[in-house]
C-alpha cells in the first residue's frame, strides 16, 4: 500500500483498481502516511500558509429541489432571504478590512437574483476592489450568464458535481435535474477561462466507494483549480434527514489524495468537517487542505442559509472571528497568508 502511495505521490496518478484499494484500505499506518505524504506535499507547494476567501451567502432562495440540502425549494420550513447588492458590497466593505483578498458570493439559484442583477453586483464588486479575486458559486447557469459574469471580473467559480455516477446523481437530485448538465456547465467555466472548482459530499446517501473511485478518475481528468469536498450532513426537513453523516476519516483520506494527485491545487478545509468536529477544519488542513473560507454574511441570516443541521457559522468560523481562527492554526505550526492566493500562486 505504501508503494501505490509513493506513487500517487510521484506520478499524480493511479488506476480505479488502485484507487478503489487505497479507499478500502483500513490499515492506521498506512492511512498515516497517506496523510503525512500529503501535508508534505502541501507544504513543499505552499508553505504552512493557509489562504482565506470571505464567504457571502447571498441569498437561500432555490428554485432545485436537491433531495439534501436544507435550502431546497419544498422546503417551507426555512425563512428565505436574499441579500441586497448594498448589503454585499458592505459585506465586501467590512471584509476587506479585515484582510479579506477573496470574496466568494454563493447562494441558491435564486431567480429574482437574474443574470443583469448578478453582471451588475460583481461589476460593483470589481469596481470597488479591483485587486481581489472574485469567486461565484451560484449554481447552473448558461454559457452566456457564465461568460458575461467573467467579463466584468469574475474569476472564479464552484461548482460541485455531486457525484459522477449518473444512476447515483438521480438518487440525489430530483429528475429535472441532471448530470450531464451539470458536467457541461463544468466544461463551459474551465472553456471561459475561470479557475474552476468541483467536488463531492462524502457520504451521501447511496454513495459506494465504486462511486467515489468514479469521481477521483473524474476530477484526475478533468484537472479543476480548486477541489471541495465535504462529509454530507442530514438536515431535519429533507428527505435525508434519518440517512447518517458522512464519515470525517473518509472525508480526509479523500482530501489527501486529491492533494497528491494535484499538488498546486487549492483545497478548502471545509465548514461542513468543521460542523461535524470541533477540530475539523485543523484535521482537514493536517490532512492537505489550505484554504479556509470564514463566513461574511451579515449575522442575521447566518442561521437561515442551513444547508445542514448545526452548520458552523461563529467563532472562529466567521469572519470577525479571525484571531480565533489564527490561533487555531498557530496551535498545529500553520498561518493565515493574506493574499489572494490564486492557482499556482505560491
Ligand atoms: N446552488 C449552488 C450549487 O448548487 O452549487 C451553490 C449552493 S449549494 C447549497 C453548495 C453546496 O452545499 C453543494 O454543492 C453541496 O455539496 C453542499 N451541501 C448541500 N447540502 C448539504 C448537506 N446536507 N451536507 C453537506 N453538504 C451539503
């Protein structure tokens, strides 16, 4: 098992029987080295510096009906918000003063936020702080919404695929929705020119680790600058909500395979391992992430963006709770790096 390490390590590269092994395999030293090999592999390519994007959920309207996620449009138990373009820019306001370089607006597909009203925000948002990097992750949109996006000054964008395997896509998703599209949507940001993102939730319901080696030799091919994965949470008003959460080991062998298989990638310790463990977001650094993405919303909607139960959304998850987070880091020998931190910046 140490040799197909060594491997992933040197050639970035494994094959699905290989993969499938490493996943399966439930051996604590060899796990250790995993996990060694990928924080080594993080720090060759960028130091004990973790960057951090300022995240603006911008609006919990929905109009898909992801059997898991919180916000999904049947569910009537959620107070819905949008934010303002006002609101956003004193978000922005506020986080740039506290050393923010990143902003990353994220919501549901929200149709009364249309693709005028999203060109304008990020135009003013552009306008405003012209040396920071703008993230979108607003879901599907057309190609012509994505490129008009990325000439006012988008950079950025997250989309998660899910899960590559089409029959466990429509265990997830409602059947207007679909995998296909989603990958397309994919092809469409890398073609424009965004440092795009993808990733999973581990743990979703119905997931196999034949799936996951199916979305391992996904993201190997399809190279995205950032990759996001996170454990899946139940959340009391979905269809999911009696399914188990998504283990946290899992999530972190996953984490340090993408790290050896794309070194310069950016890989975010994400708020869902955070709201599973109190250290999560240290273990997620420890196994190979380095990008931590604090919450800038204004306070009184934090609790209505509640894609799952107990999301993490204070202390030292929040924005205004950065010296908390620093010293979290401080403790495990890392940094917060104040700058924007795009792929192959170091
Ligand atoms: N609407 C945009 C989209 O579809 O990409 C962005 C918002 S969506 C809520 C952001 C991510 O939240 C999804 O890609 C999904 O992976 C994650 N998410 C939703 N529900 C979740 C849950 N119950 N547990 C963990 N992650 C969840």
């Amino acid at each position: 098992m140490r040799k197909l390490i060594d491997k992933l390590s040197n050639a970035h590269t494994l094959t699905a029987e290989e993969y499938r092994s490493l996943l399966l395999c439930e051996d604590a030293v060899t796990n250790s080295y995993l996990q060694e090999k990928a924080q080594q592999t993080t720090i060759t390519r960028f130091g004990r510096n973790v960057f951090i994007r300022g995240l603006i959920e911008i609006s919990n309207r929905c109009r898909n009906n992801c059997l898991y996620c919180g916000i999904r449009k049947s569910n009537t138990m959620v107070s819905r918000y949008a934010l303002s373009r006002e609101t956003i820019l004193a978000c922005c306001r506020e986080g740039y003063a506290l050393g923010f370089r990143t902003f990353v607006l994220q919501g549901g597909e929200d149709l009364s936020q249309t693709d005028d009203w999203v060109e304008e925000t990020v135009r003013s948002i552009r306008r405003e702080f012209p040396d920071c990097a703008i993230t979108l992750s607003l879901g599907e949109k057309t190609k012509e919404a994505y490129q008009r996006f990325f000439d006012v000054g988008a950079n950025r964008y997250l989309l998660r695929h899910e899960t590559f395997n089409e029959t466990h896509y429509r265990v997830l998703h409602p059947s207007e929705m679909s995998r296909n599209h989603r990958l397309q949507c994919l092809e469409w940001l890398k073609e424009i020119g965004y440092q795009t993102g993808t990733g999973i939730m581990v743990g979703s319901p119905g997931q196999t680790i034949d799936h996951l080696v199916e979305d391992l030799l996904f993201i190997e091919r399809f190279r995205p600058e950032m990759i996001g994965i996170g454990p899946f949470i139940p959340h009391a008003d979905t269809p999911f909500a009696n399914e188990p959460a998504g283990s946290i080991d899992m999530t972190l062998k996953l984490l340090s395979i993408f790290r050896l298989m794309h070194p310069s990638a950016l890989i975010p310790s994400t708020t869902a391992l955070a709201s599973l463990s109190p250290d999560g977001r240290e273990q997620g650094i420890l196994a190979g992430a380095n990008v931590v993405m604090p919450n800038l919303s204004p306070s009184s909607v934090r609790e209505k963006y509640s894609l799952y139960n107990n999301k993490a959304a204070f202390g030292s998850e929040a924005a205004e709770g950065l010296k908390e987070l620093e010293k979290q880091l401080e403790r495990i020998g890392y940094t917060i790096s104040y700058l924007r931190g795009d792929y192959n910046y170091v």
